[in-house]
C-alpha cells in the first residue's frame, strides 16, 4: 500500500487510509491464525522453525509480511494437501483445486469457502441490468480439478440462477498446440462451441456466461456463422476472464463482437485477472473514453497485487511503471506471502471504488513469455 499524491482529493485519500488500516489488521489476524499452534496449519507451524523471525510477535502491520520469504510455488506440488488445512478447519469438508501442470506435478490449492467468498464478493461489483438476479449462466471454461468451474456454479447459484457447464480440458489444448497439431486444436475448439451453442439453443433461458476471450471470439464467430448472435439469444452478461485482455482486443470485442458498448448492444462484458491463489480481481470499468484501457484491483484485504521491480521484488515501482506482479494472499483458509505471479503489468493509482494501487496492461512476464504457451487462456 502507498500513499497517493497530494493533489488526490480528501475524501479519496481518506478511503485510502481506512483501505490501509483496515488492510494491516487484517494482515495481523490472518497471520496469528495461520502461526498459532491452536489454529494453523501443519505446513507453516513447521517452516516458521527455519524463519528468523516469530510471525506471532513480529508481524504487526501488512509492511511486516516482508519478513516472509518470497513463496514457491513448488511448495504446493505434491502432498499430503492436509498439511495446508489449518487445524482450526481440519473438521470441514475440504476441496482440493489445481493450477498450472501441463507437464509435471500440477500445484494443488486447498479450499473450503474461499472461493465461495471470493465469488459472492464478486457479485456484488456485477451490475443487475445486463447480469438479472434468477438468470442462469453458462460456463465456457476449463473444467476437471479447477476452482473456476464450481466457482462460477457458486456465482449463479448465488445470484439466483442455475449454471449449465461444458466439458474442457485445458492441459489437452496445450499438448496439442505443442504437438503442432493444429488441426486436432481447432477440432477440440469445434468441439467446445458445439458444446455452448448447443445449450445456449435449447430453450434454457441464459442471459449471463463466463467465457476466456479466445473462446468467447470463436462463440461469437461460430454464432455469426450459422446467422445468430449473442444478442438474439438473450445473453447480456459476460464476465470473462485472462491475460488475453488487451485495449486492442477489448475494443475489438465490443465494437465488433457485440456491437458497441452496452448502451447500444445491450451486452456489457467485465473483465478480470484472477487465478487459483488469489481469487478474482476486478477491472475499473472499460470505456472507449479511456481507449479502452484495462485497470485490475485485488479483492484486499483477502489479496494484495503489488507490481515490483524485476530485479528486486521487496521494491514496489512508481506509478506508470512496468514490473512484475506480486501476489500475497491472506485467509483464513490460505496463507501465501509474496508469490511472484508469472505476470507483469503497470502500476495504477487507487481510486475511488478501489482505493488502493492496481496493475493495469496484464501480459506474461518477459522472463517467461517467449516459452509460455496460453491455449484456451
């Protein structure tokens, strides 16, 4: 958290300062939950013994949290998964939800209402004119051991509605696009859109979807093909979701895709940066007023997005400046200090809805880029 410059009106810099306060007990309590012997978890009561610290008596503020090591993420390949459930919350039904792994071990996250919080929370940012309170949902993306597919069931379950899935498997794309087998992909994309149009035809009276933006694209050009669109079928609602969100592209969606912004098309699209870790982080509303730029603030206290220097990750960069994502995330369920995220993006100021930093122009960090393969993302 960093103050912001003089010339922030009050009333914002008042917001930024209870979003701090409220930011630092939160970073307090979470960290007694997770380090008493009472309540935490098995894997951090043993790795505090090698900290040169003691989180319980140390660890006052969010700035604090910097004691921690960076965390690794090779920390959650492999188990036993019950070494992340704290002993507070050992006697509740546990899910287990994987990220990554499409060669390997996958990471495995432990959850047991986080991703029900994370999305109810979630809702509340969701305007009800394009996503009606009852209306069911469709969910175009990944399925199998991943968090976004009950998720999303939770999502429209919470707003009232039923939530009808497809069957994907994203860990198959990219064995295909590594492969080279570019014909078997479009196939298995086929494939998927089969999947929706199928559902979104049968009379089931859906007005909202979650979709990634390379499977909403080949929705809307599969739609146009057999002489449909999203509009004629009801749909108003569409929170999607990834890296593939660029000014170009979300211009791109709308003006060509939808038809222009809601007003006009009566389809009104939310972006958001999320992932297993951390939950969801909501975009400051996209206008073509501000070419289309796309602005990311993480759901705090529960999470906290820094964009740090790409050589020394314990340095926050100035506002306007690119770095790489740091992710800390703090619940009750989950405890992850300093993950650096396989993201960069710019720093952007609080304001008024959000009023801490954000991270804005989300693309792969550069370390990485040239050898990370997206596919349905």
């Amino acid at each position: 958290m960093s103050s912001v410059d003089t010339a922030a009106p009050s009333s914002l810099e008042a917001k930024i300062q209870a979003a701090k306060d409220k930011l630092d007990a939160h970073a307090y309590e979470v960290v007694q939950f997770h380090f008493h012997d009472s309540t935490g978890c098995p894997f951090w009561l043993e790795k505090k013994r090698e900290f040169n610290f003691n989180p319980l008596t140390e660890v006052k503020c969010y700035a604090d949290i910097q004691k921690f090591p960076l965390f690794e993420d090779e920390w959650l390949r492999g188990g036993p998964i019950r070494r992340w459930v704290p002993k507070a919350l050992a006697d509740k039904p546990t899910y287990v939800f994987e990220t990554g792994g499409t060669t390997g071990i996958p990471k495995s996250r432990m959850v047991i209402e986080d991703h029900w919080i994370d999305y109810e929370n979630f809702s509340h940012t969701l305007p009800d004119e394009y996503f009606p309170k009852g209306s069911n949902w469709l969910m175009l993306g990944p399925s199998g051991p991943r968090r976004l597919r009950l998720a999303v069931e939770h999502l429209a379950q919470f707003r009232g509605g039923i939530c009808f899935c497809i069957d994907l498997d994203p860990r198959w794309v990219v064995k295909l696009i590594k492969k080279g087998w570019m014909e078997h992909l479009e196939e298995y994309k086929k494939h998927c859109i089969d999947q929706a149009i199928t559902i979104l035809t049968a009379g089931h009276d859906i007005k909202c979807a979650f979709a990634t933006p390379k499977l909403l694209d080949a929705l809307c050009q599969e739609l146009e093909n057999r002489g449909m669109s999203l509009k004629e079928l009801g749909i108003t609602g569409i929170f999607s979701g990834g890296t593939e969100f660029t000014p170009q592209w979300t211009r791109y969606c709308i003006e060509e895709l939808f038809g222009g912004p809601p007003e006009e098309s009566g389809i009104y699209m939310t972006p958001t940066y999320g992932n297993t870790l951390m939950g969801l982080a909501c975009s400051k509303p996209v206008t073509a007023a501000d070419k289309y730029k796309i602005s990311y603030y993480a759901p705090q206290p529960r999470a906290v997005a820094e964009v740090v220097d790409f050589d020394d990750p314990m340095k926050v960069v100035p506002y306007g400046e690119s770095g790489r994502v740091k992710l800390t995330t703090m619940t009750k369920e989950f405890f992850v200090p300093g993950f650096l995220e396989r993201d960069e993006g710019e720093r952007e100021m609080p304001f008024d809805k959000y009023p801490w930093d954000g991270v804005s122009g989300v693309k792969p960090w550069r370390g990485i880029a040239s050898s990370t393969t997206v596919g349905v993302y």
